[in-house]
C-alpha cells in the first residue's frame, strides 16, 4: 500500500495499515510545491535584520537573543542537542515511525519553512525502517513534546540511536549502511522538527485504534456474562433507550440485543422471580455507551490533531508574513485524552462489578462458588478476580487527569503547559489493562455458561464468541494453572478474533447510533 503525505491528516484505516507496516510512504507533488515556496520565503526573510523568532533568535525566554547569521545553523543544532534530554523507556518502534509520518505531515503542509530535503530523509527513514530511539518521558505537552521529538531529530543530524535491522545502534552507522547522509540543519528547521504535538497525537491514535477493538469487546463479554448470570433481556429494549437517545447507549443496546438473540439460556428466565437484575447488568448500555460517546468526542479532536499544522511561528508566504502563536499547545489533546482514560477505566470498573456476581450470585441461585466445582479443594475463579480487582485500583489511579495540572518551564516564559503526552501515556495504560480485565470476564462468563447450558444454548452472536474460546480454554473441573487460561483470552481479545467471531454471524457491532 501507498501512503501519500499532503500535509492535511490521515484517515483511521490509514493509520491502522501504516502501524502494521505493509505501507510506503510518498509526499505528494503539491505539497513540495507549497514547501518550497514556504522555504523560499524564510530565505527571502533572512536576508533583512529582522528578528524573527527561532529563525535568528533564541527560544523560549531566550526570545530576544539576536542570533548572527554566521551562527544560524550551528543554533539549529544546539537546539537539538540540547533538548533530547528524553528520559524513561523508550517507545515501540510502530509509535516512533508514527511520529515520524505525523512530524513529516505537519511540515509537508508548507507552513513550516523548512527544506523538501528534509522532510524526504525523514520519508527514507521511515521506509527504510531507520527509526529514531525516542524516550518515552520529558515532554510538559506545550511548546510541543519538545525533548521526545528533539530525539528524532538526533537521528536526522547522524546523532543517538536508532532501532534499524533488530538492532540499537548509532544513527550515523544507520544512516550510512542504507546510503543515506545526516542532514546539516539550517535555520528554522531544528525547531519545526521538535515544536508540535506528534507524540501525543501518535498516542493518542494508537489509543483510538485500540479502542475500535475494546469497546466492542466489552459489550460482547457483557453479553456473555448476561447468559452467564441468566439476567433479563427487558433492560435492552429499544424503546427505554429510544427516550434517553444518546449514541452510544442506543448503539450498545442494539449490540446485546443481537448477541443475545435466540438465547436459550435467557429465554428459560422469563417468568423467573428475579425482579431487577444488578446495575452492572441492567445498565451496560448506559455505562457502555457514555464510554463510547466520550471516546467519539476523542476521537474527533485527535483526528483533527492529525491533519493541523502545531509548529510555531508560521510561514504564510502568500500574505508576507511569519506569525508566532501557540498551535504548539497540546491542551485539546490533553483533556480529550484524559477524558478517555477516565471513560475507558470504567469499562474495567463495571466489568469486575460483573464477575464479582458471577461468582458469588446476589439473586440466591445455586451456582457453584468461585465458578468451580468441589469448591474449598478448588479455589476455582477467586483469584482471577482479586487481579481484575487489582487492575481496576490502579487505573483509578491512573485515570487522574494530568491535564488538570502545569508547572511553568523555560523561566517563566512557558508558563502554561498541558500534560498532554502524560495523559496519552496513561491512557494507553489504562486501556492496556482493560484489555486484561475484559479478558478475565470472558474467561468468567464462559465459564458461568457451564452452569447454564441446561437450560438452553447461548444467544447467536454469544454462542459464537463461546465456542472461539473452547477452543483454547477448556470447561474447568479442577483447579490448574489458570494463568494460561487468561493469557490466551488475552490473546483472543487484543487479536481482534472476539469481535471478528461475533461479527461474522450478527453483522457489524457499532459504537455509536
């Protein structure tokens, strides 16, 4: 496959392709026409002796530091060198190749001022697979992810570390293996390389894709453990959420219904005496869908993000001007993100609440404890359950807003930042382990349908999800190494197999109305 880079944002699908890496990457013809003119004008400006910020000035609260322009180029590099001071674990190389198509979108738009030269290295080095060992901490999200992305710059100049044939080794060696040369920054160019919110955006774009998968996975389970639990199909009726019509309430109903469809199991409760079911059960449409509704409102601000020009100052050639302002500021990443963190935790939270009464019922049903029979001589689903409960505390922790925080940098100057990149962090983590508990429920729910199958056989869409998961993980009679179990429901649910089982005989599962 072909991805073009036009300066102006990527689909969802694109993404998705380009992170599984059967994608080589071009930049349109018409946007070098726009980069040209952009750097012609930077040129053009140059030769007068008006300061311009970050073009023959310092930066930040070294604004009014006039640059010679003998020293141009060498303040180009400082600026690199001295702002990869990134700390942490490094990224995976899918999130740092990420980075460097969005960095090479970004100055592809022609507001940058920089060189074609320089965003085609940048291209050869995402095809060639030469990617930029970027840490994962240092950037405050304002005035970009400055020190994460002065790291991908390193590796333009034949500076750091690169990942490049399996291996960490030096971005000069790299380079010159694939017959590429390092770069000699000229002015403008080291800061339009590192101002700007890419690693926030790629973060969050990972999120949204991990996502796509997730909140589907979470109404299946919750279907699963509906028939594990024998509730009522009442709750999912389309006229109760037709009077409270928000998008992913509906779309959530209507995804139970059809995996509950010809249940056995739900159809022998009908005229049981259980008048309401829990609200972890009866209420999956209104916590499921806010999640969905809030990750839409996400999804929307980080794909705008994908397609916006974030460096600063701007280069608008056509009207004679170069404008400093705050594009920079990664705040609409930042809240967005945080928001769906905080939406996606309760994915997890809700999901614990369900396994809880799948192996302890509140309704008096005989059903053996833990899940598990000859329960005492087998612990049977006790621990598992401890887990969820584990991952669920901590992602309350995590869910705590990072964007609800700033400390100024840069001598005051910067004296408002976002947070942005820690939020995306922490949202990744949280929805990481949401993955685990989901898993653990589909373990759970199966296992709860053991004791439910004399009544009847497991809904269309349930049934199909039941039996993908028999084929790895067998009905338990006794206690065994039930860590294995959870890995492969693990491995079921990030692989995409739970949706594509349930999808392939009730259609398309949606996340919104």
């Amino acid at each position: 496959m072909m991805l073009k880079i036009k300066g102006c944002g990527f689909t969802i699908e694109e993404i998705k392709s380009f992170l599984c890496g059967n994608v080589e990457v071009t930049i349109d013809s018409k946007a070098l026409v726009c980069v040209k003119k952009s750097r012609a004008f930077v040129e053009k400006k140059l030769s007068s002796d008006e300061p311009i910020y970050s073009i023959n000035t310092g930066f930040g609260a070294l604004a009014r530091e006039k640059i010679p322009h003998k020293d141009l180029a060498r303040l180009q590099e400082n600026l690199i060198l001295s702002h990869a001071v990134g700390v942490g674990d490094p990224f995976p190389d899918s999130i740092s190749r990420l980075i460097m198509l969005l960095r090479a979108n970004v100055l592809a738009g022609g507001y940058c001022g920089v060189r074609p030269e320089l965003i085609k290295l940048v291209v050869d080095m995402i095809n060639l697979e030469i990617i930029p060992v970027i840490p994962s901490q240092g950037s405050v999200g304002a005035s970009g992810d400055l020190a994460p992305l002065a790291h991908l710059a390193l590796a333009l100049i034949g500076r750091g570390d690169v990942s490049y044939k399996g291996k960490i080794v030096a971005a000069s060696r790299a380079l010159k293996a694939a017959g590429l040369k390092p770069i000699r920054l000229e002015a403008k160019e080291g800061l339009a390389l590192i101002n700007g919110t890419q690693v926030m955006t790629a973060l969050g774009l990972a999120l949204l894709v991990k996502l796509e998968n997730l909140l589907r996975v979470a109404d299946i389970v919750g279907a699963l453990s509906i028939e594990g639990d024998r509730a009522s199909r009442r709750p999912f009726d389309a006229r109760i959420h037709k009077l409270r019509p928000h998008p992913g309430q509906i779309a959530t109903a209507s995804n139970i219904r059809k995996l509950i469809e010809g249940s056995g199991i739900i159809a022998s409760h009908a005229n049981c005496k259980r008048v309401q079911d829990p609200y972890s059960f009866r209420c999956i449409p209104q916590v499921h869908g806010a999640v969905k509704d809030a990750v839409s409102y996400a999804r929307d601000v980080i794909m705008r993000e994908v397609g916006s020009t974030t460096d600063n100052p701007l280069i608008f050639a056509d009207d004679n001007e170069i404008i400093s302002g705050g594009n920079f500021h990664g705040e609409p990443l930042a809240i967005a993100l945080d928001t769906a963190g905080i939406a996606v935790s309760e994915l997890g939270n809700i999901s614990e609440r369900r396994v809880a009464i799948l192996i302890a019922p509140l309704s008096g049903e005989v059903r053996a404890k833990f899940l598990v029979p000859h329960a005492g001589i087998n612990s049977g689903l006790m621990i598992p359950h401890v887990v969820m409960s584990s991952l669920v505390s901590e992602n309350k922790v995590l869910a705590h807003p990072a964007s609800v925080d700033s400390i100024p940098t840069s001598g005051g100057q910067e004296d408002h930042v976002s947070m942005g990149a820690i939020s995306a962090r922490k949202a990744l983590a949280i929805a990481g382990n949401v993955e685990t508990i989901l898993a653990i429920e589909l373990f759970a729910a199966c296992q709860a349908i053991e004791f439910q199958l004399k009544y009847g056989k497991p809904g269309k869409g349930t049934c199909a999800v039941y039996d993908l998961v028999r084929k790895g993980v067998s009905p338990i009679e006794n206690d065994r190494e039930y860590r294995y179990d959870i890995v492969r429901c693990v491995e079921l649910v990030k692989s995409g197999s739970v949706v594509a089982a349930a999808e392939r005989v009730c259609g398309k599962l949606e996340v919104k109305s």
